[in-house]
C-alpha cells in the first residue's frame, strides 16, 4: 500500500506542469544578437530569437548575476528586460538596423514577415514580464508577396529565413523560402528588388555594402553574389563542387559570415566550412567538421562556428584550428561575435551560452517561458 494524501492532488495541473516542462525542453534559440550601445568593447544586451516567435532582450549584468547563483550543471531561467511576440511561428533572425540606442530592432520569421521596433522603446518599457510586448508597437511591418498559381490560386506566404541590413542605402534584404531574395524600402515598406536564380528556397544572406552587393546561400548548394543596382548574379560559388563530381552528394549552403572589410566570406555546407578571397574570387581554405555546420561568424580574422555538436570550433583564416569548446546546447543554430570578442551561442532546448574573450564560460542560460 502505497503513502501519501491525495486528496487534494490536482491532476490537470499536473499534466499542465509537464506539458510547459516539455515545451521548455523543446524550445530552440534560432540567432542570437549584440545590441548596439555607448561603449564598443562593452556587451551590455544581448537579444534573442526563439521558436516560439519571441523576440526578447537581456542584460549582461543580470545575467552574469544569474549565473553566478546557479549550480554547476543546472541551467536557470533568465527574466528579459525586454520582450514582444514578434512573429506566428518560429523567429528565425534578428539584426539591428542602426549602430547607436536609436537603431531598429527587426526581426523576422516563418509567418513571412519583417518587423521592426525603437530599440529605446523596446529595452526602456517598464511593464512586467507576463504583460510585455503587449502595448509594444512595431514600427515597421512587412510581408512577402503570394505568387499566383493555376487558375490564379496564390501560394502560401513564404517563409523569411534570414534579414540583412543596408542602413546608409535604406534597405532591409531577406532571403525568403520561395528561393527569392527581397531588397525592402525601409521608409516606404516596398519591395525596391527582387533577386532570381536560386533553385530552391534560401537559408542566408549577407549584405556587402562597400561593393553594393549582396551574397545569399541556398538548399540548391550555392552560394551567389548579386548586384544590387542591377539585381543580376554576378557570380556563383559552389563550395562542395568536388564532392558533387565524385561522390554525387548536394550539401546546402546552410550559413554565411563576412567579414567588416567585406573582402573574406566564409561558407558553411554540410559538415564543411569554406574561407574566400572575394577580391581575388578563389577560395583559399577548407575545413571539416564532426558535425553539420549551422552557423558561422567572422570577426578580426576569427572564425567561430556551431552545428549539430556541442562544440564551439575556432579556426583562423587559413583554417587552422585555434580552439573546440563544449557548449551547453546539444544544437547549436546561432553563434554571435561582438567587437570585444565575446561569444553568444543559442541553440536547443532555449540554452544560451555566453563566452568570454578568453574562451571561458561566462554565463548560460536557458530563456523564459511565454
């Protein structure tokens, strides 16, 4: 005979308690970005894109408190500073538009919209946590096109799946699931450009704006660099072309990074990374790695790059490996660098880590529940 009063034993909460259990388990952070503030070398916030549809924001100082109470192994829960739900489906990127605390925080998304909100509106609201991003109003709002089928049937909204910005042109770029890339008019909302040749639907996109190009990345295994003036391909890479010879094999081109003098790009596909010289159009280094590449960055010669692992891989630009650091995410999807070479990494389960310049941890934490 088994102890125990259950008399007052409330089944429904029960269940409830291990549904929002599961749904924190299954959470996935999708990017991760450093805001922009007064101080350069100073990551004060760091803003996060969830699964969920969530945008929200987090104050490095609050977080390192965070962490500083938890025990080793369990993860605690971050309150935001700032949060709005962004989007009808998964967040799947967000960027700044702007360098300084009057830039857009923009986002976008699997409902195929682009949003955009006051960044010192977004972090300066003073509503509790449950009730935020309630009243947050969105200054900008954008959605793809329907493209008209037989009998003019229009296709399902399609998907945005990553957003790159052009502050000095007034342009918000995004690679969208209909293999399109879109050039957005930030002040009138207007598709300015549309860029075809991809065969199947994009996963990335860079803007190059010293050259006035963009670079996109796609399911089709190439990656393109277009002209923004004219909206025609210039030229395409094809980093896994050898394999595709001998072996058959199609790996997507599943991220990009340049780098701030826009004269390196490096490329992700399969369980590979590219470096190219794109002034001198050659690829000067390849590398692999244990798993699938997810997301990459570059910065002062630095490549870091995440996947299907939890590592953390470094390498310098010819491709030697600097460093390989476990991470808390079993997934990783988005690896951030800010200009003081701290690192965030977000991935599954909500887990967000933070790594300092030295390669140590200097917080992990795992975002809130809506």
């Amino acid at each position: 005979m088994c102890g125990g009063d259950a008399t007052n034993w409330d089944e429904e909460a029960y269940r409830e308690s291990i549904l929002k259990e599961r749904d924190v388990q299954s959470r996935s952070v999708f990017r991760t970005a450093w805001a922009p503030s007064s101080s350069p070398l100073n990551p004060n916030s760091l803003v996060v894109a969830s699964s969920d549809g969530s945008i929200s924001s987090y104050l490095t100082s609050n977080l390192l408190t965070l962490s500083s109470n938890a025990s080793r192994g369990h993860y605690m829960s971050a309150e935001p500073d700032g949060f709005v739900k962004a989007h009808d489906g998964p967040a799947y990127d967000v960027k700044f538009y702007g360098d300084s605390e009057d830039a857009l925080l923009v986002s976008c998304g699997d409902d195929g919209r682009i949003r955009g909100w006051k960044w010192k509106e977004f972090m300066n609201s003073d509503e509790p946590y449950l009730t935020k991003g309630k009243h947050t109003t969105s200054v900008l709002n954008l959605a793809n096109p329907q493209h008209k089928g037989p009998w003019g049937a229009l296709s399902p909204v399609p998907e945005n799946n990553a957003i790159a910005m052009d502050v000095q042109g007034g342009s918000i770029f995004s690679a969208a699931g209909d293999s399109y890339a879109y050039c957005w008019d930030v002040e009138s909302g207007k598709i300015k450009m549309v860029f075809k040749g991809h065969k199947d639907y994009l996963h990335c996109i860079a803007s190059r704006n010293s050259a006035s190009q963009i670079i996109t990345g796609s399911e089709d295994g190439t990656a393109r660099i277009w002209d923004c003036r004219s909206g025609k391909c210039i030229k395409v890479i094809d980093p896994e072309e050898k394999d595709k010879k001998s072996k058959g094999i199609i790996s997507c081109v599943s991220c990009i990074a340049l780098d701030t003098s826009d004269s390196w790009l490096v490329c992700g596909s399969g369980r590979n990374l590219s470096v190219w010289n794109l002034q001198a159009s050659e690829c000067v280094a390849r590398m692999s790695s244990g798993a699938s590449v997810q997301d990459v960055s570059l910065h002062n010669n630095r490549i870091s790059a995440v996947g299907a692992e939890a590592v953390l891989s470094s390498y310098d630009i010819n491709g030697a490996i600097l460093s390989r650091i476990q991470i808390a995410p079993q997934s990783a999807f988005s690896v951030s660098s800010h200009p003081s070479g701290v690192i965030s990494v977000g991935g599954y389960g909500g887990l967000v880590d933070v790594i300092s310049q030295y390669g140590s941890h200097s917080c992990t934490f795992r975002i809130c529940c809506l």
